[in-house]
C-alpha cells in the first residue's frame, strides 16, 4: 500500500477512536479518511501553463499522493 495512504488511513483511526463510542464507526471513518486524502491531494496539486505545438495555450494539473502522480491536461485555454 501506498505510504502516505496507509498513513492518512492511520491518522483517521486515530480520530475516529478519539471520539470515543460513535454509533457507526466505519461511517465516522470513511467520512475522516475521505476528508484527510482530498486534503492531502488538493495541498499538492501543481498547476502549470505553457504552451502547446507553439501556438495554443495548455493548462495542466499535476496530483500527487505520495508516489503516485495523475497528470490532467487541458487544451485551448483561452487567454
């Protein structure tokens, strides 16, 4: 697994059982563990401009997750 995953899904554990009794555990943990990673992703996200066969404008999105990265480009950003 994913070292920075594992670690988030740890971090949510933690809160979750800070809580003490909950009525529904894996609810009040998936819900943590959801807003950890989207944070985690969203805090490392690179956006870059340039351009693209010399003569249109592309914007990108680079997300990383520890050692995972996703590119996503977009084409004919108008200026």
């Amino acid at each position: 697994m994913n070292e920075k995953i594992k670690e988030l899904a740890e971090q949510a554990e933690d809160y979750v059982e800070s809580l003490g009794l909950v009525p529904d555990y894996w609810q009040a943990y998936s819900e943590k563990f959801a807003e950890l990673l989207f944070n985690e992703i969203a805090n490392t996200a690179v956006v870059s401009d340039g351009m693209f066969n010399g003569n249109e404008r592309r914007l990108s999105v680079e997300l990383r997750l520890g050692d995972m990265v996703k590119k996503i480009s977009v084409f004919g950003v108008e200026e």
